[in-house]
C-alpha cells in the first residue's frame, strides 16, 4: 500500500482510494468504475483477500477505532449490531 502526499488518497494494488470528506464516515472507497471496484471499501477488499468473502450479517471493524488504519491485524468481523453499538460507543467518547 503507497501512501502519497496527499491525505486523502491511497493507492492499493494500483487503483486509487480516497477519502471523500466526513459525510462518507472517513472510509477510503475506490471510485474506479472498472473491474468492480466502484464503490469498494479499502478495508473490506484487505479482509477479502487475507481471509476470503465477508458473510452475510457480518462487517469488518476497525479495532481501534481508526477507520484510516486498514492494517489487516487491525481489522475484526463482527455481527452488525455489534458494529453499530461499537460505534455508538465510540462517538459518546469523543
């Protein structure tokens, strides 16, 4: 993964990701509209391909909470309500 000098912008096995502002809740996404990739999200395509397809019900977290961070030892499946009460939790902290 190739961090330019532009924060904003990932380039991940040569498709570019970026981070479109604060309303897209800080995920990088591939706005590429070839091969699939319109709309991905950079960590669910990191889990994808160290641990195969994301079932159903299931979403990848970011464990410590930074959504930038899209290491793969940083990345957990949850259940969605799960995901949801993790955030809710996070947000009061802040």
């Amino acid at each position: 993964m190739t961090i330019p000098d532009h924060p904003l912008k990932i380039v991940y096995k040569g498709h570019v990701f970026t981070q479109q502002n604060e309303s897209d809740n800080r995920y990088y996404r591939c706005w590429e509209r070839q091969k699939g990739w319109y709309g991905k999200r950079l960590h669910q395509l990191i889990w994808i391909e160290h641990h195969g397809p994301i079932p159903r019900g299931l979403c990848v977290h970011h464990i410590n909470g930074d959504k930038l961070d899209n290491r793969i030892e940083n990345l957990e499946l949850v259940p969605h309500g799960e995901h949801i009460r993790k955030h809710k939790i996070w947000e009061t902290q802040q």
